[in-house]
C-alpha cells in the first residue's frame, strides 16, 4: 500500500485520478489530505470541509474482470468499510442511505464518491473518495450533517480514523472478491437507511410522492413502493428521499 500526504490539494480523487493519467500507478494507493479546497461530490455537487478538521481521502482500486453492470458492489463495499469503522467507534444507530452515505441517526456523517475509469463494458480502475466528518463541530443547518466527536463527545485522532479505515478498505474488498453479489446486497440492505418504512421523495419532475423504499435492484437502483403498490426503480439522480 502506498499512502500520499498531500498538506493541500483541491481534491483527493482529481488528484489520483491526474496520477492515473501519466503514470502506473500501484492497486491501493491512497492519497489523503487535510486541507481539501475543492472537494467534489455526488451529482456534481461539491463537498466542503473544515482545513484540519475531517479525513478526506481517496483509494485507487485496479480491478481485472469487473463488469459494469456489477458497478453498485464498489459502493456495498466501500460503504460497508465505512460502517465497521464508525461501529469500531460506537458511532450509534448507523445506516447506510442509498447509494452510499453513511448516516448516523438521521444525520450525514461520512458521504463516498465513487470514480470509474472504464474500457469497453470493464471496470479497470476506481477512484474511492471518502469525505468523513471527524472533529468538526459546526455544519449549516441545511446539511443535515453531524460527525464523530459530535455524535461521542470527544475529540477523536483523524490519522487513527484513517489507519482503521484502510484497514476496512482492505478488508471489504478482500470480502467482495469472494462474496456473491447477492450475499453483498443482502448485507447492504440490512443496513438501508429507511427500508420499509413510508418516507417523502421527490421526484425527477420536482414533484412530492409518498412510499416505501424495498432495497435495491441487481443493478443497484433504489427499489420504491409507490402508494398504488406498485414498485419502481430509480436512479440516482432521478429521486431525493425527504424522509
Ligand atoms: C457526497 O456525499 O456527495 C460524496 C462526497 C465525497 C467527498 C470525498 S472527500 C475525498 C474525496 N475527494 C473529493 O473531491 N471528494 C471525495
């Protein structure tokens, strides 16, 4: 394993993804930063954190035969990383909202930016990027985000949160590697943040609907039961879940 410690940079996985581009670059090399300036997230949004404060990193995965239609297991595995290492934190009542955030209470404590590079119908590469709220202890309101010292109590050492992260990492991809997809999933959705219960969406046309998330399809898309009972599939960017 190969770790970069970078004081600065704009963004943990730009910056991996820029080594990729001229040179060989080793499976799980990680690249970490305590002064991200230009942190990205998902659906192009950005992700913004406090200098010294958070873990913003990123991990280089090679992979030899992995279809894309089997994308969704990088975001199982990288999610489940992060829970085993808030739970070794006993960070409470943790789950993961689809696709990959990681939620304590009905908070954001840890959000994943998974980044493909693909060739023909494989997955050759992938950039991890994990934004994990540590030490901070003020977010605007409209985030709906906590961290581990908020949620413990305490502050809390980010290069040990780091250490027991990469180790998950490792072992979460070890896990993939010999698990089914099915049994992947089925882990995942035992930790679905408000699986079966009713919830407010809103939808791609911006309008409100009311259902029932039912956990995720083999491609990885959110499984809704609609109030007429039927069940339709979503992508990412075509549903926001309201709670
Ligand atoms: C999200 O929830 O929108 C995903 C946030 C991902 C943030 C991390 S921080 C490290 C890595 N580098 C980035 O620019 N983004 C990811």
């Amino acid at each position: 394993m190969q770790l970069i410690k970078l004081d600065a940079t704009d963004s943990t996985n730009g910056y991996l993804k820029g080594l990729l581009r001229t040179q060989n670059v080793e499976d799980f090399t990680v690249v970490v930063t305590s002064n991200q300036k230009k942190g990205r997230g998902q659906l192009g949004r950005s992700w913004i954190t406090e200098p010294g404060k958070n873990l913003t990193i990123s991990i280089l995965k090679h992979f030899e035969a992995l279809n894309i239609s089997e994308q969704f297991i990088l975001n199982i595995a990288s999610s489940m990383a992060v829970y085993h290492t808030l739970k070794h934190y006993a960070i409470p009542d943790l789950q993961v909202k689809w696709p990959n955030d990681i939620m304590s209470g009905d908070k954001k404590i840890c959000g994943i930016l998974v980044e493909n590079m693909v060739k023909g119908q494989g997955i050759t590469s992938s950039v991890i990027g994990i934004g994990l709220n540590v030490n901070q202890t003020n977010f605007e309101d409209t985030l709906r985000a906590t961290s581990m010292q908020l949620r413990l109590g305490k502050e809390l050492d980010i290069d040990q949160v780091m250490d027991m992260l990469i180790k998950e990492m490792a072992i979460s991809f070890e896990n993939f590697e010999a698990r089914s997809v099915l049994e992947a999933k089925e882990l995942y959705i035992a930790k679905l943040f408000r699986c079966n219960m009713e919830s407010r969406f809103m939808g791609f046309d911006k309008n409100e609907f009311r259902g029932s998330i039912r956990g995720i399809s083999d491609s990885g898309l959110l499984l809704v039961e609609l109030k007429n009972g039927r069940q339709k599939e979503f992508r990412h960017n075509e549903i926001r879940l309201l709670y």
